[in-house]
C-alpha cells in the first residue's frame, strides 16, 4: 500500500514519460505486422505473443483493484469491468480471428508490450481501488458520464469494425496485403488504431480521471506514430493508394 501523495508522483512520472516518449516514437518504426524484422533478437508465434502481451492486462488490473481498500460502488465496478472487457477481447477473441499463420513477433515486443499493460494497469487499477472512481449513482447521469459512454462505444464500434474489414482481405492461410477500402479507409489509413484511441479518450472522460487520461495519452502516444508508419507502407507498396486519405485523423493527420 503506497500513500496517495506517492500514487500521484508515480502517475505525473507516467505521463511525463508519455509525453516525451512521442518524438522517439515517431522516429522508431515498431518492429511488428508489416514491420516485423529479426533485427530484434528472437522472435515468437504472433498470435501467442498477442494472447501472452494483453491477456496479462485483466489479471494484473484485477490484483490491484481487488486488493484496493476504498469500498466499491456500482460506477467503480462498470469502470472496472469495461476495461476488463476490452482485454478480455484483445487478449482471447482478437488473436484467435486475425489471419496470422506463420508470422512471428519479436519477443522483446511482446515482454515491453506485458511491462506497458503493467503500468497502466498498476495505474488504473491502484487509483480505481484506493483513491477514487467509486462515484455514486447519480455520476450515472452526470454528463462526463454520459459523455464518455456515447465517445468510448463510438470507439469500439470504428476499432471493431475497421478490424473486421481488414481481417476480412484475407482468406485462411494467406498473410499478403491488400489496399482496405469502405467505411473509415475511405478517410484513414488506419480506423482501427483510430477507433481504440477515441475509445480511451471517452474512457477517460468517462472516469474523470488522471489516471484514466494517462492511458488515453498513452494510446495516442503509440498507435499515432504505428498509423504513420503503416501510411507512409501504403504509399509505397501500392502506387495506386487513394492520395486523399490521411493516416490516422480524417481531414488533419
Ligand atoms: N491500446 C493500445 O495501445 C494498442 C496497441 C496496439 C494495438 N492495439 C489494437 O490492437 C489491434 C491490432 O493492432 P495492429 O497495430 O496490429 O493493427 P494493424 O497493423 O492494422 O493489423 C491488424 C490486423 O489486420 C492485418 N492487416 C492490416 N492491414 C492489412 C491489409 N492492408 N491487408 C491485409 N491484412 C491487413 C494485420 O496483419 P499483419 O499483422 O500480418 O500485418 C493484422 O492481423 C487494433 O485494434 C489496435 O487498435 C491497441
């Protein structure tokens, strides 16, 4: 148990960490996917790497909120509960649809990815069972809430959906690519890294938290530098790349 003064330091360090990790980010091409290269030490199954990377995310945040002392109302168990659901699906449904045979991630991917969810877990989870969250009732109809609802199922419904589309350019036991087209990829590149950043943006609305916005920042912080990276293949591998679409933000990025 740490006092809620040292909780803070940790998250302002966490957030510090986030803002100036971005420009090395953007510099960085993530060895994974269309980028995976063995330049980065042993490389592991892709689809166990992703099981292993996220399914570690509903156990660690379930330790720290469980073993939280603050007592728990019905809000700090949805907000619990939504975050649990996501990995829940990120962990044990996404890997086992992707069409991934054959391709490998590096491991040292795969053990930072399990040290990130970490962190944010350690973050989430700590303030959700010790310092706050634990609003009542009436936060149910408060506008943050409301307000965070409706941006966090807009996320999931773009991320899914956009998921859904590029799963769908493969067949079974294929592993090629293919120029994605309709719904959001008529204005991004990248949708499904869009919809999961919208989605932890309304998370953190949702939650009117500093911890919450930590790992909003935190996914922007990644997945904007991931979407640049997979635009800038676009444009190179397929000569014929729609030349309006931008990477990650329609109209602006
Ligand atoms: N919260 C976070 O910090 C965070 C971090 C990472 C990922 N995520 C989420 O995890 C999910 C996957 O992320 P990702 O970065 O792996 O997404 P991605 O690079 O877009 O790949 C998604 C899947 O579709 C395949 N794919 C992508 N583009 C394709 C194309 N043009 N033609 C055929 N297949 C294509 C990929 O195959 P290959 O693997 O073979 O390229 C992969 O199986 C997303 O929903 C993302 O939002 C969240």
């Amino acid at each position: 148990m740490i006092n809620p003064q040292t909780y803070y330091y940790i998250l302002y360090a966490w957030i510090a960490l986030a803002i100036v990790s971005f420009p090395f980010l953007l510099k960085q091409t993530a060895p994974y996917g269309r980028h995976a290269s063995s330049g980065w030490g042993p490389m592991m199954d892709n689809r166990l790497g992703w099981i292993i990377q996220e399914g570690v995310a509903p156990f660690f945040i379930s330790y720290w909120f469980f073993t939280g002392t603050l007592p728990k109302t019905l809000m700090s168990y949805v907000l619990y509960g939504l975050y649990v659901l996501h990995y829940l699906y990120r962990s044990f449904v996404y890997p086992l649809r992707i069409r991934t045979t054959g391709k490998k991630i590096p491991v040292l991917i795969v053990v930072l990815a399990v040290l990130f969810n970490f962190c944010n877990t350690f973050v989430i989870g700590y303030y959700l069972g010790n310092i706050g969250g634990n609003y009542n009732t009436d936060y149910f109809v408060s506008f943050p809430f409301i307000a965070g609802v409706l941006l966090f199922g807009a996320g999931v419904y773009i991320n899914i959906r956009s998921d859904n589309i590029l799963i769908s350019l493969r067949r079974p036991g294929e592993t090629g690519y293919q120029i994605p087209r309709g719904f959001l990829f008529e204005k991004i590149s990248c949708p499904n890294l869009f919809g999961e950043i919208v989605e932890w943006l309304g998370y953190a609305v949702m939650n009117s938290s500093l911890a919450a916005f930590s790992f909003s920042l935190w996914t922007a912080v990644n997945l904007i530098p991931r979407a640049l990276d997979h635009h800038r293949w676009y444009l190179q591998k397929f000569p014929d790349y729609p030349p309006h679409r931008k990477a990650v933000i329609p109209y602006i990025w």
